[in-house]
C-alpha cells in the first residue's frame, strides 16, 4: 500500500509541476518586453551563440517561439567550431539550419577570430565578446539580445565565456 501513496504523491507533484511551467510560461511578465502598450510590436533579435549546433542544440523552440511572433532574427556566432577541424563544414550546417529555423542567411554572421577559438580550456576575452556584440547591436538596431546563461547551459567554457560577454 505504500508504494501506491508513493506513485500517487508523485503524479500529483508531477502535475502541479506542469500547471506552474505552463502558468509561468503564458505569464504576461515575461512576455512584455515582445510588447508595446500593450499590442505586438516587430523587434530585432540578436542570438548570440559560441558555435554552430548552439542554435539546434539549445535555442530552437526560443527562435521558433519569436520567429512565429513576427521577430526579425539575427544569429552571432562567436567561432566555426573548428575544435576538430572542421569548421567550414559546422559553418555551413549553421546555414543550413537557419534555414529550416526561418532565420535568412543573410542575418546569420559567423566569426573566424584568431582570439575565439572553439575548444575546452580556450578562454574567450569577455571584453572583446562585448565590443563585438556592441558592434552588432548598433550595425543591426537589436532591441532584444539573448544568449546563454552564466552556466553556458552545458558548462561548455565558451559559452560561459559568450554570456559574460
């Protein structure tokens, strides 16, 4: 009889779990700086990302929730990824896959810099990830940026590296 009470206690907080993700989710507050007094207002968005894959492995129900919203998308990536050397093939699946996420090529830049450089270990300036973004928000008129968070959401250093720049 236990181990029904212990199945039953845990479906009930399995649901209460849900209902206060979707709450949260459809909350006005976090949905307010999409709007404008109230109505939807087009913004340009900048996603700012270590590597090609960031944007299929951790960002895409974020681009296709602003993209289905009218959001005018830019993607910055930080490097080619080029860890194994492979670089220019990561780089052209990042178009590939802008592609299919609905955001044009053309507002898709991906950096070769000799200071960002993919890999475990290889510390990324924050000043110069700073500068660099800068530059793209005024290049672009970015109202919004979103990049990942002090974790790098995987621990990865170089996204570490891209939030605190």
């Amino acid at each position: 009889m236990e181990w029904l009470a212990i199945i039953v206690t845990m479906v009930v907080l399995w649901v209460a779990s849900l209902f206060k993700i979707l709450h949260e989710s459809f909350s006005a507050s976090q949905v307010e700086v999409l709007n404008d007094s109230g109505g939807f207002c087009k913004r340009n968005v900048l996603l700012v990302i270590a590597h090609p894959d960031d944007e299929s492995m951790f960002f895409t129900p974020t681009i296709n929730y602003l993209s289905l919203r009218g959001c005018n998308l830019h993607i910055l990536c930080m490097s080619t990824g080029n860890a194994d050397g492979i670089g220019n093939i990561r780089k052209e699946e990042l178009y590939l896959a802008s592609t299919v996420l609905k955001v044009p090529q053309k507002q898709v830049k991906v950096l070769d810099h000799p200071d960002l450089q993919d890999g475990f270990g290889k510390s990324w300036n924050s000043k110069l990830l700073s500068k660099i973004i800068k530059e793209e928000i005024v290049n672009c008129a970015i109202d919004l940026v979103i990049t990942f968070d002090n974790y790098g959401v995987s621990g990865h250093c170089n996204h570490q590296d891209v939030h605190q720049g």
